[in-house]
C-alpha cells in the first residue's frame, strides 16, 4: 500500500525530493526547507493515506485543515508561498518517481488519492498563506500603507501561484487549486469595485439622480449570476415594483448591492439560496439580501466594521465590502442593519429615502446625469 511504501522508503524519498529542491533554479531552497519541510509533507501525507487504507472515508475538510496548519508552520518557519507550492509538487513527483524505479505495486485509486490530496495542500496553503499575511497587517498599518494596493498584491500573488501549479501539470483545473484561481480573480473584481466606491465615496459632491430599482437590481444580477456559479449557490432576484425609485449615485448604489451580495455569495454554503429583493416601506426603499449561511456567530464584533470579525469558515479578505456598504448607504441618507436567524441564515436590509416625484421617465441605473 503507499502509505506502507512511504513508511518503508522515507529517507530515499526525503533525499530525492531535497535533491529536487537544490537543484531546481528558482525558487531557490532554503535551509529550513530542507531539514523540516520535506519531512513535515511527507508525515502528513502518510497520515492522510493511513486514513484510507483503514477504511476510514477522506474527507476533504479534514486534509484542508491539515494543510492549512501545515501551511501555517511552514510560513512561520520563515517559509515563501511560492516554496510551499513547489515542496508539494517536487514531493509528490519524487515518490511517483521511486514507486516506479522500485516497481512497487501501487494502485491506480491510490495514485488518485495521492494527487487529490497534492491538488487540496497546494490550494490550502495558498489560501492560508494569503490570510495569514492579511492578518499580519494592523488596521492602522493597512490603512496607512494603503490597504488597496496591500489586498491587490495579495490576490494577484495567491491567483499567480495556483496558475502556476495548474500549468505545471500536477492538478486539474477542476479541482480545488482551480478553484482557489477562481476565487481569487472574483474577490480582485469585488476588491476593485469597493474601492472605486470608496473613492466615489470621497468625492463630494456624488452624481445624483432618479434610478428606478428594478433597473438598478438587474444591472447588478448580472454579475451576481456569475458570482453564484462560481459558489454554486443559487441566486434569485425576485420581482420589483417597477415604480420604485430612489435619487442615488447609481454606480456607488449598486457597489453597495453587489458587496452586500459578494458578502452572501462568501458565506453561504453550496447549494444554498441567496435571495435578492426590494420592496416600498412606508417612505423607504427597502433592499433586501438574504442568505443561508446557518446564522450568525456569537461575537462581540461589528459586522461592518472595517478589518473587523468575519464570520464562518471563509476567512479571505479584510472585511471591507460591509464597511463600504453602509458608507455608500448612509450617504444616501439611509442606513444598514442585519437580522439573523440562527440556524438558518441572515438578512441584509438597506433602507433608503423613496423618491416620490411623479417624473415621466427616469434614468436607467448605468446612466449619469452630467
């Protein structure tokens, strides 16, 4: 069984995978790598197999946790991303290498366990990495530094290494590292939208004028749509009162909408609903996001806290979409609450002024008014 072969030829598989690491030109390896990180990958890949060979099912959380430790340790060795991607790969190709110059039998299921488990670490890891070195940051240093420029820098490094395992072979698209691709070009999208709006946000004076709802919700479900594929959630829109209208900044309001839909899409769980509508209450414009990510957590937390707690098991970004939210929001002269509903999910609510002029035609939401 592999486990057993990994057991019984650890040190010619350390050896040849730390052959691997001196001598491959970039990225260079370090002291460290070679006495701990080799090692460490391959008990804990003996421990994930040994799982298996008892009957005992994979399941797939359970190694992401793993990873995600092991991709801490390893950062705290002083350890790059890009060394922690590699050292799996390099790992992986040195056993397959061994297993078939010794001619052990090893199974093709086995095999498949092995690069599942390869494809899961690389993704993890990355994704630990990345939050971690968002963690690093205080609010303060963030947001001196320029937390804009800090989050980009971080995307776009977590998206360039799991394109970089994707295209060396080891992994399929499909598979989780794919998906860490995926989720990092989509939460660069929402990065760049909220801080368009918070530069709108401090432009004074915002472009106002009448926007019918209806118009406005589907210009966001537009993107929404893509959003929920990419979470496999389900996404509605339910039907709004086309006589609805409020005076806004159309761009900042829909930012507003689609962070708070960003927001549902992060925590809802696949398969779940979340649900995007809009109503008239009393004299408000009342939009409604609801979600199903089981309720909210017992925190002493501000939700729309800028840097503040998050909630469930997606811990990517700084929390920043919520903040951004109820700025654009109360700019308008509404606000911002969350009702939850433990066990179940959480509602979002933006109540916003009605505009009750009696005009002819209003503006689509895209348009401006110059």
């Amino acid at each position: 069984m592999l486990h057993e072969f990994l057991v019984s030829y650890r040190d010619a598989i350390i050896t040849r995978t730390q052959k691997k690491l001196t001598d491959r030109p970039w990225p260079l390896a370090s002291t460290s790598e070679l006495e701990h990180g080799v090692p460490l990958f391959l008990t804990q890949l003996v421990e994930i197999l040994r799982s298996e060979a008892a009957d005992q099912p994979i399941v797939m959380t359970s190694i992401g946790h793993t990873a995600s430790r092991h991709g801490a340790e390893l950062i705290a060795m002083g350890f790059n991303i890009s060394q922690v991607v590699h050292d799996y790969g390099d790992l992986c190709q040195a056993v397959t290498e061994l297993a078939v110059e010794l001619e052990i039998p090893i199974t093709t299921e086995e095999f498949h366990t092995l690069n599942r488990c390869l494809d899961t670490a690389i993704a993890e890891a990355v994704t630990e990495h990345a939050r971690i070195t968002a963690q690093g940051r205080t609010s303060d240093e963030a947001e001196r530094t320029g937390e804009l420029a800090h989050d980009i820098r971080d995307y776009l490094s977590t998206a360039v290494f799991a394109y970089s395992a994707l295209r060396r072979g080891a992994v399929a698209i499909n598979g989780s590292t794919g998906a860490v691709l995926g989720r990092s070009l989509m939460s660069l999208q929402a990065l760049v939208d909220s801080s368009l709006a918070s530069i709108r946000l401090a432009s004074a004076p915002q472009r106002r004028q009448p926007v019918t709802v209806d118009a406005l919700l589907s210009d966001v479900a537009l993107s929404a749509a893509l959003q929920a594929e990419f979470r496999r959630v389900q996404f509605v829109l339910e039907p709004v009162d086309p006589a609805l209208a409020v005076h806004a900044d159309p761009q900042l309001l829909a930012s507003a909408v689609m962070n708070l839909l960003n927001n549902a899409f992060k925590f809802t769980r696949p398969g779940g609903r979340v649900m995007l509508r809009a109503l008239r209450h009393e004299q408000l414009v009342r939009i409604e996001v609801a979600d199903e990510c089981g309720g909210l957590p017992d925190s002493n937390g501000d939700l729309f806290q800028p840097f503040g707690d998050r909630r469930g098991h997606d811990r990517s970004g700084l929390g920043l979409g919520l903040s951004i939210a109820r700025k654009a929001v109360r700019a308008h002269g509404g606000d911002i609450q969350v009702r939850n509903i433990p066990g179940y999910g959480c509602v979002f609510v933006a109540d916003l002024p009605l505009f009750a002029s009696d005009l002819p035609a209003l503006a689509p939401s895209g348009s401006e008014v110059r």
